[in-house]
C-alpha cells in the first residue's frame, strides 16, 4: 500500500463518514478522526455487504463507486452502533 492508496483511503473514509453522519444525524457529536474511521470501517463493511449481494464492493480507488460502498457500510455501521446503545 503506497501513500497514494493511504490518501485515497482517508479521503475516502472522511467523505463517507461525514455523509453517513448527516443521514444518520450523528455529526454533531462525530468529529473529522470518527468520521474517517467510521468511513474506512464502513468501506469494508460495504464491499462485505455488496459481494454477498452479488454486486461486489468496489473499495480500491478514489471514485463515486467506493465512496457509495463506503456510505453504505457506514450508514449501516452507524445504525448498529445506535442500537447497541439503546440497549
């Protein structure tokens, strides 16, 4: 993994995660370091989720389809974390 693949994985991470936030309404308590981890935790759930769906997780580059896996698995990282705290 070069510093280029690194970048591209934080940018990535920090774009989805703050779109995650927003929808999930949890960005006033999530600061830039919980958005970027919450995106690159939520782009392995993603590409997880979207090859058992048949669709396959794209996580590799700097592109609209691994910020959309990452979004993805991050909304849903999000809402476990909600429901793990409600309980």
């Amino acid at each position: 993994m070069g510093l280029m693949s690194l970048l591209a994985w934080i940018i990535v991470g920090a774009i989805a995660g703050w779109l995650a936030s927003i929808v999930m309404k949890t960005n006033a308590s999530q600061g830039l370091l919980a958005d970027i981890v919450v995106g690159i935790v939520g782009a392995f759930i993603g590409g997880w989720v979207l090859s058992l769906l048949g669709l396959g997780g794209d996580t590799g580059e700097f592109n609209i389809a691994s910020i959309l896996t990452a979004f993805i698995g991050a909304v849903i990282l999000l809402f476990i974390l909600r429901m793990v705290r409600r309980a």
